[in-house]
C-alpha cells in the first residue's frame, strides 16, 4: 500500500493547496467565505478558478464539470474542456471565474416534480465553496448546488445548506443565553457508516433481477445463511482484502476519511465507515464513496450491490447516520462531561432532540421512505418504522429526578474486570449500545439507524437539523424573555416540562419485539407508518409545510414536489420490479421446470416397464413440479393483469403507490413464494438463475 500521509487529499484543492496556489489576500477570502458564508466578488473569483485550473492540468486534467446532486438519488456531471479557440488555428487553456460560480444545466431532464414543465428546460449549478473541488478521473469536478430558472432548488444540497443555517441561527440564540463567546457559528456533523455487499461479476450477469432492480426477486433459503454469526467481523477474504485496499487509496486520494472497514453480519456483507466531518462535505463524500466502490469492485471481477434488500432472509444494508452539532472551536454540544447531571447545556441540547423525534416523527421517517428501503425496516438487523429515542439508563436516570425533583446521585462505575490478571481493566460506559433503535444516543452524538444504504445522507440530515432547530426556537423565544437572574430555575423548568411532554419516544427495549409495535401504537400514540405510500404524504401537513416555512427549508411547492418525486421513483421501481419478475418467469423460470418436466417424464417411461408408478419417486417429484408450475403460470399472469390495470389508471402518485404495494407487491411477494418453492424441487442442472447459496459464498 502506498504512504498514506503522501496520497492522502492529492486530488482535492483544499485548504493547503489553496494556501500554496492563491495571493494571501485571495486565500483570506475564500476562508471568510467557507468559514462565515461571505460572497465572493468576480475578481476574486477569477482569480481561484485560474489557480484551480493551472493545479488541476498540472496532473493531466483537462476537462471540468460542475458535479451536482439532482433527486435521482445519485450524482450528476457535464464536462467541459478548459479549451478556448485563438487566432490561427491555436488553443489555449482557460477557466474563468464566471465559469466556476455559475453553470446551466438542462433542468427539464431530471426529476422536479412539477417544479419544470419538458419545455422549461434552463437550471443553473452554484458553486459551493464549502466543499473542496476534486479530481475524478481526470476531471475537475466542482461541487455545486442545483437551481431552476425560477431559483426553486432541484437538487439535496440546497435545502441542506439550508438547514444547516437554520440549525446554526437557533443553537447560537441559545449559547448566547449560555455566555458561550468562544463559539461564533455552529455546524452539524455527520458520519456514515456504508454497509454494502460483494458478489462474483460473474453470478451477477446471470441474474436479470440484480442487473435491472438491484435485488434478487427469487431465491430459495440456502441451506446456510448468517444462522452461524460466523461472517460478523470475521478475517477479510484475500479478495476481499485486495478490493478494500484499493477502495481505501481511491478514496484517500480524494480527501476521504475511510477509517473503519470489516465483515458485517451476513455473508457477502461488509461495512466502512467514515470519519465525522461537516454534514453538507459528508454527504459529498458519501455520493463518492458509493460511486467509487461500484467502479473499484468491477476491477476486481466483483459487484458492489448498495441495494438495502438484495437478498431475502439475510441482513439488508442501511447507512447509520452518526449526527452531532459543533463549534468552530471544536466543542461538542453533546459531550456529557464527567458529571453530564450538572451540565445543563448539554441536558438542554439532549432534550431538544427529543422533542424533534416525537414532534416530527413523520419527518424523520419520510427521510428514508423508499421502495428498497421498505423491504429492510423492521428485519432482520434494522430498526422498525417507529421512531423512538435511546439514551441508555443513566441519561434516563437523570431525566426523571429532573422530572420528580429529586437529586440525582451516582457512584463512579467500576471498571470491567475480565478476570485475568494481564487484560486491562477497561472503563465502563455510561450506556449501552441498542442496535434496534431508529435513533440512539452513543456517547456524544446522535445514531440514526434507519437510512438506506443507497440512499443519500442529505435528506435525513436536512429533517436533523430542521427539527432540531425547531425546538432550540422555541428554547430560545422563553429563555431571551427571562430576567438574567430567573434564567436558571426557567431553564431547569423547560427541562422538566420538555422531558415530561415528550419522554414517550423514549424506548431502551427491543425495537425488533412485536410487543413493541403494540405498546408504541396502542399505549404511547406513536405514528407507525411501515411504507413509503404510508410515510410520505405527511410531508405536505401543516405543521411540516409550517415548519419548512418558518426555517426558509422548503418553499411549498419545493416540498410538494419532493413528495410526489419520491412517491413517483416509488411507482417506477416496484413496476420495473414486477415487469422484470414476469420477464424471468416466462423466459426462464417456466421453461427450465418444463424442461425438468420433461426430463423427469421420460425416466418415468423407462422405467415403468420395471416399477409401478408408486414405487418411483420421479412421479411424486413430477407431480409436485407440475402443481408447483401451474401456480406459478397463473400467478405471473395475475401479476401481469394487474399491471395492465394500473398502467391505465390516471390517479395522483399517492393513490398509485398505495395501489403498487396493495396490488403489485402483494402479488409479487405471492409469486415468489412459489418461484422459490420450486428452485427446491427442480434439479440444478435445470434452474436458470445463480442460487443464494453460490452468490453469497461465491468469494
């Protein structure tokens, strides 16, 4: 491997390049902009996007694009090269400063949900000077956000930004009320945990199903899975190892902190993680993470498969997202401290995530509301579709003498002691971890669990920081009204009322019990809504479309449109899914059985002359092949019918993805339960399609 301190960020005009290449002058700009949101003039302009592109030929590049995120879900690029035509037939290299501020695009191409009819097709790219340009395969890419003609935004990171501003105005208004002078400006950070899988080129291109949807359709139960837990953190395949090794200099390059790489729970599952940094760079980084480790894995004779469910009865992949807010001088406004009872900012800043999880549940759940990410919540490994809150029994313990009015006492925990005189005593944390819990508090942040692994983090992040900020408003609006000398016993009252109002999201149990789902809807009132036609519509309540408004998120028809995109990559996905099950099934799966069938017949014919048909397990096989057969022939032509209907159907993209999980999946589920029925009767020599136990254990 190469020295990583000599590659690390080779590819990203960050800071210590732009210190190097820009006049001091120029330089103190810039940061004033990336640091205190100060615009840049032309000139000055002209001048960086001049260095950035005499560093950027310096190693090969010729061309630049503004690399942006629309809401398709991943990234976009339009290159242009750095050539300008002279005189005499000659060229030379330029890049202006107008060039890198500003960009259009055709915005009519990408998903807007009504925002841009076909034939308004202007949008522009703004440069975000908060996030480093990089070097991608020989192109400089700049990142960007996305806008119409009109200003709407069209892509994630606009409201993002948003948010973090938003989020940055309230928590200021309330370190003030705290005399905290040190801090002048406040960011969310972010650290996602990438759970993926890797399977064998070669497997993949002989499943239709993967290639088109991303997830396996059919598939028997192997007769091993992760029963075993004997793949969870288990020693790398040389394979394996080899891919990592190379993901982790790409990624390195590129100024990525990949610090953290390991076998996950089921076969073929694996996990890296990267180090915490500003929400809107991590979310950047995120969509190069995922982007790279596709194309390193195609290096290596593998797939990397980000689709939260590839495979049925195993652990699907979601991205946890760990989200804390800190200040410019490093301080964590959720540290504890030693004595976290007496450190009531902190207390403060614990609350006010409460009461967003239980005020805009419906928020925090839509953020990951998609048609993959359906087949995972509440399975195998990954949270329910109920938002709770973990603290973990000491915060909890705080809380209620807070609430009762009583002193909180502890003594120090003991140390663990392992019982062998040359292990350490290790220190005892204040809590435990739940993995079941949708959002957790781990020792100075904030886990949420329920992302989908191919999903983006801005979403999620931009709900975060909106919720948040909502209830540090509300903090705010009391406390700045209360005399200075009041202001304690005010504060310890908030608490207490806060804690009181909302202690309901808080759940330390086992989210994965059905006792569970009884208690949080039957008992506390909690909102369950398990899927995306569920979830999403409750974007568009009063309290949301208020919310958005108040914090300069989403304008209205922002926010409308963002539903109806969702629930229209709902539709598309699960037709898709459907139409390619019914392609497998008539191209495939009915005609290996016949051929099966036909196999098995013409033993029998052999040997009846020898055996009667009771004595030969070939006609009870045959017979079972045969039920199996015609259940799945009439099933496929059930689906299709039902496709045909919705196809026809004029109703809002609400309606019809109620309709597509009613209707469509229902049918699909029904399908493949008799797919997968006969995968176990029909010989292997016969069945078209790679089977579980050769993909998972394929490397």
């Amino acid at each position: 491997m190469k020295n990583v301190t000599e590659i690390f960020g080779t590819m990203v005009f960050n800071d210590s390049v732009m210190q190097a290449k820009l006049p001091k002058d120029i330089y103190t700009q810039v940061q004033l902009s990336i640091k205190a949101g100060k615009r840049l003039g032309r000139d000055t302009a002209d001048v960086v996007a001049n260095a950035m592109k005499d560093w950027a030929i310096e190693k090969g590049v010729t061309h630049f694009t503004h690399w942006f995120q629309p809401m398709t879900g991943i990234t976009a690029e339009k290159h242009e090269c750095f050539i300008s035509p002279q005189p005499g037939g000659r060229v030379i290299m330029e890049f202006s400063g107008k060039e890198l501020v500003k960009g259009e695009s055709d915005a009519s191409s990408f998903p807007s949900g009504g925002l841009r009819a076909t034939f308004e097709a202007r949008g522009y790219t703004a440069w975000d000077p908060t996030s480093y340009a990089f070097i991608k395969e020989n192109t400089l890419c700049i990142p960007t956000a996305f806008c119409s003609f009109g200003g709407e935004a069209l892509d994630k990171k606009t409201p993002l930004l948003r948010s973090m501003e938003a989020l940055n105005r309230q928590t200021m208004r309330i370190l003030k009320l705290f005399g905290c002078e040190e801090i002048t400006s406040v960011k969310p950070n972010v650290g996602p945990e990438q759970e993926y899988f890797l399977i064998d080129r070669e497997m993949y291109e002989k499943r239709p199903d993967l290639i088109y949807t991303g997830r396996t359709l059919f598939g028997a139960r192997p007769p091993k899975g992760q029963e075993l837990d004997d793949h969870y953190y288990g020693a790398l395949h040389p394979r394996v190892a080899a891919y990592m090794k190379e993901l982790d200099e790409e990624l390195w390059k590129l100024g990525i902190m990949a610090k953290t790489e390991h076998n996950e729970a089921a076969p073929a599952q694996y996990e890296l993680a990267q180090m915490y940094t500003t929400a809107n760079i991590a979310t950047d980084h995120n969509q190069l993470t995922m982007e790279i480790m596709q194309r390193v894995a195609k290096k290596h004779g593998l797939v990397c498969l980000l689709h939260e469910k590839p495979f049925e009865r195993v652990a699907g992949s979601g991205k946890h997202n760990n989200w804390s807010i800190n200040g410019n001088e490093g301080t964590n406004l959720f540290k504890p401290g030693k004595t976290p009872q007496d450190n009531a900012r902190f207390l403060l800043f614990v609350v006010a995530v409460v009461q967003a999880a239980d005020d805009y549940a419906d928020l925090l759940r839509l953020s990951v509301a998609s048609a993959s990410n359906d087949h995972r919540l509440g399975r195998t490994e990954a949270p329910p579709s109920i938002i709770s809150v973990f603290l973990g029994d000491d915060l909890n313990a705080i809380f209620d003498s807070i609430e009762k009015g009583e002193k909180y006492t502890t003594e120090d925990k003991d140390p663990l002691r392992l019982g062998v005189h040359v292990l350490p005593k290790l220190p005892r944390d204040t809590s435990d971890r739940n993995r079941t819990s949708p959002l957790a508090f781990t020792g100075n942040k904030f886990e949420f669990r329920m992302l989908g692994s191919s999903e983006s983090t801005a979403c999620t992040n931009i709900m975060l920081n909106t919720s948040v900020a909502e209830s540090l408003r509300q903090y705010a609006d009391e406390l700045e009204a209360v005399p200075a000398e009041k202001f304690n016993d005010a504060l310890h009252d908030l608490i207490r009322r806060v804690w009181t109002a909302h202690k309901r999201v808080i759940f330390n149990g086992n989210g994965y019990g059905a006792e569970w789902v009884k208690e949080a809807t039957e008992v506390r009132g909690l909102p369950n809504r398990p899927t995306t036609p569920d979830a999403v519509p409750h974007m568009l309540d009063a309290k949301n479309l208020e919310l958005f408004a108040r914090h300069g998120i989403y304008t209205e028809a922002e926010a409308r449109s963002r539903a109806d995109i969702i629930l229209d990559h709902y539709n598309k996905v699960v037709n898709i899914e459907a139409v390619t099950m019914v392609d497998m099934v008539r191209k495939s799966v009915l005609p290996a059985i016949y051929a099966y069938e036909k196999s098995l017949g013409e033993t029998i014919s052999v040997k009846k002359s020898i055996f009667c048909d009771s004595c030969m397990p070939e006609t009870e096989t045959l017979r079972l092949l045969s039920a199996q057969a015609l259940e799945i022939f009439e099933k496929t032509e059930e689906l299709d019918s039902r496709l045909s209907v919705i196809r026809g159907m004029k109703k809002p993209a609400a309606e019809l993805a109620a309709d597509f999980r009613d209707k469509i999946r229902t049918a699909m589920d029904s399908l493949r339960d008799s797919v997968d029925a006969a995968e176990l009767i029909c010989s292997e020599n016969y069945w078209p399609l790679p089977s579980y136990g050769k993909i998972l254990f394929s490397i």
